[in-house]
C-alpha cells in the first residue's frame, strides 16, 4: 500500500480548508495536518469534521507544560479520534511520560492509540539560532538526537524531525522509531522558512516515516496534481 503524503492544512478557517478539499476526489482519503493556526480558530471540531470526512489527522499543537497538564490535554485530544500528535521534547522526560498516560486514557475502547511523538528542534531552526537563542552548545545534530533519545526512553513513538537527521535518530533509538518530516521540498521549489530542507525522494531514501508537505500542495495551480507527483515520488514511483 503506498503511503500518503500529509497535507499541512495551514488555513485560517475551516471555510478555507473546505474550497481546498473541493479540489480533490470526495472519495481521496487524505492524511492532513491541523496545526495551531488551524486549530485555536476552529477548535476541536475542525478534527470530528476532517475525521467525518474519512481524513486522517495528525493534529500538530506541540503540547509543552507540567506534566499533569499536558497529561489531561492529551486526554481530551485522544477522544476525537486524532491518529498522530505531538509534544515538545523540551518538556522532558516525566512530561512525555504523562502525555502517552494521557493518551491512552482517552483513547475510545477499541481504537489504536494516537502514535505519539517529540519535536526536537524545529526545522526553521539552524545551528548558529540554537547556540545563539537557546543557549545550547553541543551541535544541531547531537541536540536532535539526544532529544530523539529522550523521547524513546519516555516510551514514544518517535519525533519529528528534518529527514537529514533521520538515519542519526534510528542509529540512536532503533529502525522502527517514527521519523516525521517536515520541510519537504519538491525539486526547484521554493525553501520558504525552512532550513533544513529535502525532496520525497532524499526522505525515503534517508529513512523518513512520515513527511508533511505545506506551500507545494496548498499554493500549487493545481493541488490534486501536486500532491499526486508529490506521492509518487515519496513511494519511489517517479
């Protein structure tokens, strides 16, 4: 079966979403992400709508606080059905922790608990910003994987992640930790904000599990034909 692309569904409002999905099949299962700006205007319905729709979601808030709080957010997220969310790794290791019991509390009877993964360091994030902003001195790479590590031993599914760091992160965890990619960039595309970047191709053949693709699709004339060449790259296909 091949795998799907996630379309990062960066709309100010689900009226902006709907003209989007009216350029696909009704009947395309997608998997999208709902991220902040989605999210904080729509609220939880945004996810039963896209989920109602036979979408599958990655629901992309990167959920940092006191353990118990995120524990209880986690709680409530799991009961809409999301199929993939995330926390920040910076929380640490009892954050984490809590944020997985929390999933699994509020996971419906029956149905798979949401694979559950860490932000290390953000894509848009370079090295010379993470010594500078952070105060962090070991490199961009050792930051990431050690993050990535973190999250393993807090009993996570995996991360996200640029897929550069990818193989860094499976030799640090195992082969069957999650990589999730952003910052995918078809050839001759625009980087936009990112700076780490690769093509579909470079993230499969570097061992990405999942990769998310913004501005290509969503921006593009045509983005039922977008996402399609997207998809056949990302599968090896073209």
């Amino acid at each position: 079966m091949s795998q799907r692309p996630i379309i990062a569904l960066d709309f100010p409002s689900k009226e902006a979403v709907e003209v989007f999905l009216l350029k696909f099949p009704s009947e395309e299962s997608l998997f999208v992400k709902v991220g902040m700006e989605l999210f904080y205007q729509e609220g939880p319905e945004i996810v039963r709508w896209l989920k109602s729709l036979g979408h599958s979601v990655f629901l992309d808030l990167k959920l940092h606080d006191i353990p118990n709080t995120v524990e209880r957010a986690m709680t409530g997220l799991a009961k809409l059905g999301v199929d993939i969310t995330n926390v920040h790794a910076a929380g640490g290791i009892k954050m984490m922790k809590a944020a997985k019991e929390g999933l699994k509390k509020g996971t419906v009877a029956g149905q798979d608990v949401p694979i559950l993964i860490a932000v290390t360091q953000l894509t848009s994030t370079s090295e010379t910003e993470m010594h500078q902003d952070q105060l962090i001195d070991v490199s961009l790479k050792e930051s990431v994987t050690h993050y990535a590590a973190c999250a393993e031993k807090a009993g996570l599914d995996g991360v996200v992640c640029s897929a550069l760091e990818a193989k860094d992160i499976h030799q640090a965890t195992s082969e069957a930790f999650v990589c999730l990619t952003p910052g995918i960039r078809p050839s001759g595309s625009a980087v936009g904000d990112q700076q780490r970047v690769v093509t579909p191709s470079e993230a499969r053949k570097i061992g990405a599990t999942f990769i998310v693709v913004g501005r290509p699709i969503t921006q593009a004339d045509r983005p039922y034909e977008a996402y399609q060449t997207i998809k056949q790259e990302w599968n090896g296909e073209s």
